[in-house]
C-alpha cells in the first residue's frame, strides 16, 4: 500500500509485540514512525532525529520510565514543545493527573482500540502542525501592525477561524502560545457554541473520523446560514485585550478550565486549559458562556488590569 508519509512519530515502550502494534497501526494511518524500545533509546532516538513531531510514550519501562522521558523533554528547549501520548495501564486519576501536570496532554489507557490510538496521535500531530507553523510565520510580521489599536472581525466556519487565529497571532510575535490558544477558543465557538456540536457528539465523531464531515454539514443548514462569532481586539502598549463571543446557547465552562483526568483519555476537551496555560494571562467566561474575555500581557512584568 502506496501511502505518502507525512508526519514522524517516535513509538517508545519496552514491549516490542506494543511497539509492533503501534508501527503497524500509525503506520498505515500514514504517519513515518521510529520505534524506541525503552527509555533511554527513546533519548537517543529525539537526539537523532530532529523532525519528531508527537511522541507516544509508555509510562511503565524499567530502565527509563516515560515521567523520567518526559521530564528530560521538558527540559530540553528542542524537545520541550513536542506533544507528549502518554500510554500506560495505570488508570489512576491521581497518576493520569501527575502526567498532565508535567506535559503529557494526551492519555490512553490500556488497552486501547486502534481507532483511540489514531485519534489521539492525529490531535497530537495538529497541534504539532500549529506549533510549528506559528514558529515559521511570526518573523513574517509587518512593521505596521505595530500601529494598530483596535481590531474587529467575524467568521461562521472553523477554517476561518483557523485562520483567524494565526492571523491575530502573527500581529503579536511577543507572544508565542497565541495561535495555538486562540485556535482552541476561535474553533470552540464555532464547533460548540454556533453549530452545537456537544462533547459527547465532538468525541464519538473523532473517532470515527466523521467530525471534518459533520463540521460541514451543520455550517449549511439554513438554520446556521447567518451565524457568526465575533472577535474584537484592543492593543496598547502593554497589553492586548480579546473579546470573542458567539451566537450559541453557552455551555459550562467551569469544568474545563483546568486539565481533567476524567477527559484524559479523551481525544479533545483540553483546549481551554490550554489556551489559559499557554497563551493567555487571564481568560474569563462571561454570562451562559458564549462570550469570553482574555487578556495577553506584551511584557513579562507587566501586570495585566
């Protein structure tokens, strides 16, 4: 079978029948995939190859455990921003929540249907795909936009608001985590808040690959035809202030602001978390829901009012 590869993934675990399943499954998802059996060759395999783009890591290896791996990532300016799935057989909250803690976003639990495992690494790859588009395009930025002091825009589908979000992102180079986090509330607002899309919808069409499809047939019923979210974005010198809001019925946010074990083993559900923790120095829900505010401080010690 002729498939183009496309993204590389590292597959670490001291078990070679799991790194078999793992080769063979990613693999003819069309992924490229290195293969590590245990923690320390999982080390070297990063320093070799330079273009990992997600790592699917086991927890329980006895010469170097996947936190131990994780941790060096972290530590390791090259490797720090690749994304982390974590797979283990340990289900325990207070562990799935200790690997989140230190990075590990994604989480499968033993044992794992291939159709889990894909849709884990795909979202792991496209938040790859973001990171490292926003990396090549910041320098691209006009002198110009420094210029600006307010913004206003409105979008009805989720690829404008990706492309949104990288453009409000390349406005402001000082602030790294932006497209990924704007990405995640821009997307948010269309798929949960103006085609109602609920989460329990949101996981069951992920991994049956039909959420690409639904996504397109909700934006044309008539019912959604003049839907629009809207972002409004006020710039000064110290900080940039965001206000986005949608036209759906709101939700309860409270339960996603933070990383959840309960959703670790879940293909989506920590994008407003990680909107807070890698973009925003403050984001704040208002009203039912379908309206935020967040706020972006240009200079590490400037405090953001």
């Amino acid at each position: 079978m002729n498939k183009q590869l496309t993204q590389h993934i590292l597959a670490v675990d001291d078990e070679p029948f799991n790194l078999d399943i793992i080769d063979q499954y990613v693999s003819d998802a069309g992924y490229r995939v290195t293969c590590a059996p245990g923690g320390r060759r999982a080390l070297q395999a990063l320093e070799a190859n330079r273009d990992i783009d997600v790592v699917v890591l086991d927890r329980m290896m006895p010469d170097l455990n996947g936190m131990e791996v994780l941790a060096a990532m972290k530590a390791n300016p090259a490797w720090a921003e690749i994304p982390v799935v974590m797979q283990t057989a340990a289900a325990q909250k207070e562990q799935i929540a200790e690997g989140m803690r230190a990075g590990a976003f994604y989480y499968l639990v033993k044992p794992y249907e291939e159709a889990m495992l894909l849709a884990m690494v795909k979202a792991a790859a496209s938040e790859a795909v973001q990171r490292q588009t926003l990396r090549r395009e910041l320098h691209k930025l006009h002198r110009g936009i420094q210029l600006l002091s307010e913004m206003a825009f409105r979008f009805r589908t989720v690829e404008e608001a990706r492309d949104l979000a990288e453009f409000v992102a390349r406005c402001f180079p000082d602030a790294p985590g932006l497209q990924l986090g704007l990405t995640e509330l821009t997307v948010n607002a269309i798929e949960h808040g103006n085609l109602s899309i609920t989460y329990q919808e949101k996981s069951q069409l992920l991994l049956a690959d039909g959420w690409a499809a639904e996504l397109d047939r909700r934006v044309n019923l008539p019912e959604n035809a003049q839907k629009f979210a809207e972002l409004r974005v006020t710039c000064s010198s110290e900080n940039v202030r965001m206000h986005l809001r949608d036209q759906g019925k709101g939700f309860d946010w409270r339960a996603y602001q933070e990383l959840s074990a309960e959703r670790a083993a879940d293909p989506h559900g920590r994008g407003i978390a990680m909107a807070r923790m890698l973009a925003f120095h403050s984001l704040e829900y208002l009203g039912q829901g379908n309206e935020l505010r967040c706020v972006i401080s240009l200079h590490p010690r400037s405090e953001a009012v």
